[in-house]
C-alpha cells in the first residue's frame, strides 16, 4: 500500500537569538526572519553587520523593509560580506557593476522567467556564490513573490540511512539543460554575459550532493531542480530519481517561507543552505529588482 506523504514533524529550530543592535523576528518555523532596528546604510555600525549576518547564517534568508538603498548603498553594503561573484548572465549597471538589474516590464509575456525554477545561484561555477542580496524597486500589486526552502533543515529530516548513502556522493552542476529548457519555450539562446561564461555554465562543475558551512560546519543537501544535471559514477536512469526525489524533498512546504515583496525591501540569503524560485505570476504588472551576488568557496 502507498504511503500517504504527511507534513514533516521534529526538529524545526528557527527561533531567534538576542541581539543588542538588532531584532530578528522568526518568518516560518522552518527559516526566514525580518530584522528591524537598522538601516543598511552608511550608518550601519560594524557590531550591527555582525549581528545580521549571524541571523542570516541561522535563518537562512532575512529580510528589512523600508530601506529604500541607492545602487552606491547596496553596493556598498554588499561588499561588507567581501569580494563580489562574477554573475554568468547579466552586466551591472552603469557606475555600479556590481549591482544587477532583474527587471520585468508590464507588456512582457514570457514561459520562461529568469529564476522561476528552485535553484541555488550559479552552483555550476567552481566557487559558486555565498550570500545574494535583492532589492525591490517597483513591485507588482500581487505575484512577484520569492520563495525560499531550507536545505539544511531538509538534510535533518532525512533517515541515516538516506545520509549514509548520500553523504560520499558528488553532483554535477551545469546548466546545459536549464539553457536548453528555456531556448525551447522562447525560442532564442539564452542569455550570457559573455561566450566565455556561457561555455563554462555548460561544463559546469562536480561538487559534494552534501556540503558543509564554513562558519556554522552544518551540512545541508547541495541538490536543485534547475542545475543538478547527474551524480559522478552514476547513469542518468540512476541519479535522475534520486536527484528528483531530493528536490521535492527539499521544497515541500513544510521546509519552505514566502515573501510578498514590498517597495524598499532588501532581502538576503546564504545560498550554501537554501534554495530559491520567484514564479512567474505577474503578468501584466512592473517588476524592478537589483541584485548583488558575494563570492563563496569551493564547497566541501
């Protein structure tokens, strides 16, 4: 007989810490939290950044409202993680190259929008991306939202045995079948920032299916739906179950927080420790965005 699927029950541990500069505000049990008390600015104290990317490090994604950041303040900001990633897709903007802009207008219809798989950033790079920080300009009146799953949290909930198995396990990250998913429903190549980058997003790398943080040594599953193309000694007709079962494993909603974007709101997140998707549910309707990606490590 089938097992009915239940909502996942234990370790849901997303409470937040004290801060002296800061107040982390839990979004779901299983991760995400508003932090109020600060603004990201040139104000912002060293001991005050510190705090923020602890709640970020234990909450996965945070989020502030009404920071209202110029392109020279999120950029700035951004770089108190360290150095910045280079972006495979897309070019700065003017006098900011390192603040990417993620814009929808209100007479595009598209199958096929930017990020609207789960997925974590760029994981095809040898170093793929720490830390992503997102900043809304112009939102729609409903849709546009972001979508978040704790990988961590999804690594906990597995049996030993499962971990026993996937712990050794390496996975290929590429993203030839993401490019050719999204020329097949457009019509037209996908867009690189340059043929370099294009060829090397394709080759893609092989890294651990379970990494480990570098400050908080957790490991979470290092799998998505968009860019984890197989697993190294393993056919397609064996990895490709395992790898779909993970995904739907990871982005069940019990593992899942939501944000209903606001004008003025930056949001960050560790992709080490969680997944992404922003559905493609506004037609119709503006979106602005801009987006700062920080440099990570090789994952281990």
């Amino acid at each position: 007989m089938r097992e009915v699927r239940l909502s996942p029950q234990g370790d849901f541990d997303n409470a937040a810490r004290r801060y002296a500069h800061i107040t982390a505000h839990p979004l779901t049990a299983a991760m995400g939290a508003e932090i109020t008390g600060v603004h990201l600015g040139e104000s912002l104290t060293d001991a005050a950044f510190a705090e923020i990317r602890d709640a970020l490090w234990r909450h996965k994604m945070v989020f502030l409202r009404g920071q209202n950041l110029t392109h020279a303040e999120h950029e700035a900001f951004s770089a108190r993680f360290g150095p910045f990633a280079v972006d495979a897709y897309t070019q700065g903007v003017a006098g900011h190259r390192n603040v990417h802009p993620l814009i929808k207008e209100a007479d595009t219809r598209t199958k096929a929008l930017f990020g609207s798989g789960w997925h974590t950033d760029s994981p095809f790079l040898d170093e793929p991306p720490s830390v992503t920080i997102l900043r809304a300009v112009e939102v729609p009146p409903y849709g546009g939202d972001t979508v978040w799953a704790d990988t961590q949290l999804a690594w906990r909930m597995l049996s030993p045995a499962m971990q026993a198995m996937l712990r050794p396990l390496k996975v290929h990250m590429s993203a030839e079948a993401n490019m050719a998913t999204q020329e097949r429903i457009t019509g037209k190549p996908m867009a690189f920032a340059s043929e370099d980058r294009r060829t090397a997003a394709v080759q893609g790398n092989f890294h651990p299916l379970v990494r480990m943080h570098p400050f908080t040594g957790l490991p979470s599953l290092y799998v998505d739906e968009v860019y984890a193309v197989g697993i190294e000694g393993m056919t397609q007709a064996e990895s490709r179950p395992l790898l779909d079962f993970l995904t739907r494993h990871i982005t069940q909603a019990g593992f899942n927080c939501r944000l209903w974007w606001e004008p003025g709101m930056i949001a960050m997140w560790d992709n080490r420790a969680a997944l992404h998707l922003a559905p493609n549910d506004y037609d119709g309707f503006r979106r602005e965005m801009y987006r700062t990606t920080m440099a990570g490590e090789r994952p281990e």
